[in-house]
C-alpha cells in the first residue's frame, strides 16, 4: 500500500521515514516555527524589552530561530530608518534637537537590529576587535557629538558636520565585515 504525502519516497513500503513531507504540514516546518512565532516572528524584540525591564531572564539570541533573528534584524533596520527619517523631516522644519534625538535613536536601533543576527553580546565584541576599534570609537564620540552640537552648541552646521562624520564611520565599520571592502574603497577614490 502506497504511503501518504505528496513526496514519498517509501511507496512500496509499509514504513514511512522521518524525514517525510505530509500534505498538512507547514512549508515552514524545517524553521521549528509555530503558527503564533511565524505570524508575530518578533519574539526576540518581546524578550529583549523584557529583559531590560529586568522581566526576564538573559536572553540568548542564538537560542532563537534564525527566521525570526532575521525577521527581528528587518523590522530594527525599518524601525530605524523612519525614525532617522523623520528626523530629517524635523530638522527642514527648524527642530534641532528633535532632530538629533529621532536621528541617533534611529541609528542605535538599527546598530541594535544587527545584533539579532549575530548576537548582541557577540557584537560588542566584534565591534571593539583591532580592524574595527577606531571606527567604533569615531561612530559613538560622533552620537555623542551630534548631541552636544544639537543641546549645548545649538548650531546646526556642526549637527550636520557630526551626522556625516556618523554615517562614514558606520560605513566604514561596516565595510571591515566584508573582505577587501575596504581596500576596494580605497582603490575606488584614489587612496589605495
């Protein structure tokens, strides 16, 4: 007698593998996801507010399913990105301070949204590794920077001066994590 599903591979027999696919199993089986975590795949957001709130316990990103990590590390960059958005908004509108607030926040979530990926505490460390020091070390004095010339400077020129100076040295960083990106980019304006 023939076995179920669609893909069988035992036909002839009465055994069915464990690795056979049935026709009312989810797609997305192979991920070890429930209907609820699939359709809200944000559960390491829930878990790491929570622990922040001191909630709960550590979390350990690596524990969560790579499709909600990368579900998590999407709704970050997104999250991020209007806020640094809206941000520009503010300032074309005269709102210097609202705008470093909305434009540094949205670069910390989305610097946040990386560390679903690969693990937060796992980032940190990576962030502070020799190829990457200096550029870590220019990006977060530039967040501090854009505060200081948004609250205590209150010059607008000087805000921008210290976003362009964050964007590069994010670039940057984040270059050092594909290999010869940097060199390339060198070569690219005659550096190299």
């Amino acid at each position: 007698m023939p076995g179920k599903g669609w893909f069988n591979l035992e036909a002839g027999t009465s055994v069915v593998p464990e690795t056979q696919f049935f026709e009312g199993d989810s797609a997305f089986k192979f991920l070890g996801l429930s209907k609820t975590t699939r359709l809200y795949g944000f559960f390491a957001w829930y878990e790491l507010f929570s622990h922040l709130a001191g909630i709960s316990a550590v979390v350990d990103v690596e524990l969560v399913p790579l499709y909600t990590r990368v579900l998590d590390f999407l709704f970050s960059l997104a999250i991020g990105f209007l806020l640094s958005l809206l941000g520009a908004i503010v300032l074309f509108l005269g709102q210097l301070g609202s705008f470093a607030v909305l434009y540094v926040f949205g670069t910390v979530i989305s610097l946040i949204g990386t560390g679903f990926i690969i693990g937060f505490f796992r980032q940190l460390k990576l962030m502070f590794k020799p190829i990457r020091v200096v550029a870590t070390i220019v990006f977060l004095a530039s967040i501090g920077l854009v505060f200081v010339a948004a609250f205590v400077l209150k010059s607008d020129i000087l805000c921008i001066i210290f976003v362009i100076i964050e964007y590069l040295a994010y670039t940057w960083y984040t270059l050092s994590y594909i290999p010869y990106a940097r060199s390339a980019v060198l070569k690219v304006f005659g550096m190299a």
